[in-house]
C-alpha cells in the first residue's frame, strides 16, 4: 500500500508561496529597495588630505649656515666649510 497525498490539498504550497513573495515584496518597499532611489552600502569615505608639497632639498652652504646660526659650529668651522665648499682655500 503507498501513500500518495492528495492533489486537492496541493493549493496550500502555492498559497504559501505567494504568502512569502507578498513579504519579501513589502519588506523591499519599506526598505525603499523598489523607489528607486539608491543608498551605498557604506557611509561615504571622506577624501584624502591633499599631499603636503616636498621642500626642495636645502643646499650644502644653507645646511652650514643653519648650523652655524644654530651654535652647533664654530665661526671656524663655518668659514672652513664654507671655503672648502666654494672651491676656495682649503
């Protein structure tokens, strides 16, 4: 003996498939998902710093000067640098 079920009671599939179609279409609708507006996924990331331009690198004689105004050299160690660096005396 087999069980076979009967075909009359086959409407209640479809009526439960249509239920759940009814909600995910209501819930699309409550979420906007069919209005057509569009929303991102993310926040917006916000843009980049602009970058800081590079200094030009500082000339051999500037480097000197900066030392010497610094008190890291001498008034004899900078007129020796600086003649060296000239291509004067040495």
């Amino acid at each position: 003996m087999t069980f076979e079920a009967p075909m009359h009671y086959f409407w209640i599939f479809w009526l439960g498939v249509l239920v759940l179609v009814a909600i995910a279409i209501a819930i699309a609708v409550l979420r906007g998902g069919l209005s057509g507006r569009t929303h991102p996924a993310y926040p917006p990331v916000p843009a980049a710093p602009p970058a800081q331009p590079v200094p030009p690198p500082e000339a051999p004689l500037d480097i000197l000067a900066r030392r010497f105004a610094k008190g890291e050299i001498t008034a004899e160690e900078y007129e020796k640098g600086r003649d060296l660096l000239q291509g004067g005396k040495s």
